[in-house]
C-alpha cells in the first residue's frame, strides 16, 4: 500500500467514525438506508458457511459487529473477530459485545492470524473522492489479506454497476461483477459463485477453497 491509498482509507475511516458518532451502533452507524438491506446483505455472504458445527469468523470491515449479532439470531456457534479500521467502531463493538466471550474486535490487521471463513459486507462501497483504478487497487490488495487470513474461503459485496445510470453517486464505488468473478476463479479458488439476483444494487461473490 503506497501513501496515497493510506490517505484514502484515512479519509473513509474518518467518515465512518462520525457516522457512528451521529447515528450510533444502528444500520445508520455504518451508513445504510435500512436495517432490511443490512439484513439481506448477511443473508447473501453467509451462503458461504458450511457447518452444522462451531466455526471461526473474520469480518472485514465490521463495523460494531451486527453481522455477530445477526448470525447469533440464527443459532449459529462461533468465534467472531471484527476487523475495522475506524477505531471508534471497535470501540463500540468490544462495548456491545462485552458478555459474548467468543465475540472480538480488532483495529490492527497485522495481529490477525487465519480463521476458517471471511465476510466483508459494504467495506468497499464508499470510496469518496477516490479515483476508480485506486480503489480497485485497495479492492484487491483486500481480497489478497482475505485469501491469506482464511482456509476455506471468504465473501463479499460491493454495488454494482448495473445500477441506474441517473442513481449512481461519485463517492460510491461500483463495482464490475464480471471482473471480480474472474480475478477470485484465477487467483483465489476454483470454487466461486457470483450472486445477483437479490433485489440491491448489489452483488456478492462466494470464493470456496475447501
Ligand atoms: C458500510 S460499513 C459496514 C459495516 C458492517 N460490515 C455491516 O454490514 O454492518 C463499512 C465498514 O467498513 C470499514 N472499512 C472501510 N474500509 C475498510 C478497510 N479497508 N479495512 C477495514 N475496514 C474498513 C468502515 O470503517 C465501516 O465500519
């Protein structure tokens, strides 16, 4: 990562703590129009999961951890750690989370050490003043740490291109689905699956190594 992309990330990571700041641990907190479309998200990531049996989660991208709680409401059993950059978020998680002994948060990516599965859930839509080619960069250089952190696979989403024309915002990063399918099938696993068909203007990739 060069100076410029850390001057990026510094930028949305300053956005999402005064998000929090305003709105609190709510879909608002973490900038979406409805807890619904949060919800729908998860559902679509979580696809990813195969046990009947405990498991370990990274989510990337956290937030206050509402995909922990989400998944809990679901009966799943699991080892959570949130990843965020934005410190406050972390905060707030480790806070709201503080009985869940297998629930954990971290702002650090260098003390992480590899879990079963990832999900990262609206951690590259907001980009704003970003150039496109830059952000993509970022894009990637995650997916790779994502590879690295997981052993059996990991997902994501990001809005997608085929959004309205006349809805479509500059600070917004719409992704290509068809480039993201075929950078994960030659890099990452043989495995992939690529999700849109769930009403956001929005995508989720699958990549299964095990
Ligand atoms: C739209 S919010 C979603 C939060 C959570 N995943 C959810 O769905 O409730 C995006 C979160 O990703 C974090 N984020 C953005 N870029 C990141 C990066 N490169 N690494 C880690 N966290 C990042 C932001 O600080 C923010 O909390």
């Amino acid at each position: 990562m060069n100076d410029n992309d850390s001057q990026e990330l510094e930028k949305v990571k300053n956005y999402f703590a005064e998000k929090l700041e305003t709105h609190g641990p709510t879909h608002k907190g973490v900038d979406y129009n409805s807890t619904e479309s949060q919800e729908i998200r998860f559902s679509q990531l979580i696809k990813l999961i195969n046990s009947n049996q405990k498991y370990s989660l990274l989510d990337f991208g956290s937030g206050y951890g509402a995909m922990y709680d989400y998944l809990l409401g679901l009966g799943h059993d699991l080892y959570y750690l949130g990843y965020d950059i934005a410190e406050p978020m972390v905060v707030q998680g480790r806070q709201l989370h503080i009985n869940n002994p297998d629930c954990h948060f971290s702002a650090n990516l260098n003390e992480i050490t590899p879990l079963e599965y990832a999900v990262v859930s609206g951690t590259f839509n907001m980009k704003l003043d970003a150039d496109f080619e830059a952000w993509t960069k970022i894009v990637i250089e995650a997916l790779h740490q994502m590879d690295l952190l997981t052993t059996k696979g990991f997902s994501f989403n990001m809005l997608t291109k085929y959004s309205d024309a006349d809805r479509m915002r500059p600070d917004l990063y719409y992704a290509d689905p068809l480039f993201f399918f075929d950078y994960c099938k030659r890099n990452f696993a043989r495995n992939v699956a690529l999700l849109h068909d769930y009403n956001l203007y929005d995508f989720t990739i699958l990549v299964r190594k095990s």
